[in-house]
C-alpha cells in the first residue's frame, strides 16, 4: 500500500525536474534568464530584460550550448523567443530539456 501511495504522489517526481535552468539572454548585454519552457522553435524565459520584439538575442544554456534567436512577446516576468527551425534548434531544446530532467535532486 505503501508503495502505490508514494506512486500516486506525482508532486515530488513532477518538481525534481522542473526546476527552472538559469541561462544568459544575451541581447546589448547580458542578462540573467531562467528558462521556464523550451520547443523546437520557441523558448519562454523569466528575466528582467526587456530587448525591442523583433530583435535579435542569443540564448546560452549551461549544457544544450548557444542558440540565436528572435525575440516575438514581452511581458511583465520574460520573453518569448523564436528560433529557426531546424537540426540545431531540435537538438538544443532536447539538451536543455534532458539537462533539467537528469539533473539530481538536491
């Protein structure tokens, strides 16, 4: 019984990986930015900078490496950003995403 419950308890299993990954957004400068979800053609991060929607940016990440991308929305807490389709773009969002879920809990 004991086992089932701690099966059920998808809480833990959910949040040992779903600790946001710290990157640079590098836009004029560079600045702090945690990557809250990450696709094949987009990226969501949470950051205090604000460049121009429109304008180039690069997005570094600790393990999945540098990725140019284009920013598309502002909001009070981030960015969204774009990247070009293609074989780099996969493998970068699959090296983050894998970076983050095998990262051990602390």
């Amino acid at each position: 019984m004991g086992a089932l419950r701690s099966f059920e308890s998808r809480s833990a299993m959910a949040s040992r990986w779903r600790r946001r990954r710290m990157c640079v957004l590098i836009a004029d400068t560079a600045s702090p930015a945690a990557l809250r979800t990450i696709s094949a053609t987009t990226a969501l991060l949470e950051t205090n900078a604000q460049p121009p929607v429109g304008s180039r940016v690069e997005l570094r990440h600790p393990e999945a490496g540098a990725i140019g991308a284009e920013v598309r929305a502002l909001s009070d807490d981030g960015v969204t950003i774009a990247f070009d389709y293609g074989e780099h773009s996969v493998a970068f969002a699959l090296a983050a995403i894998a970076a983050d879920m095998s990262r051990p809990a602390s």
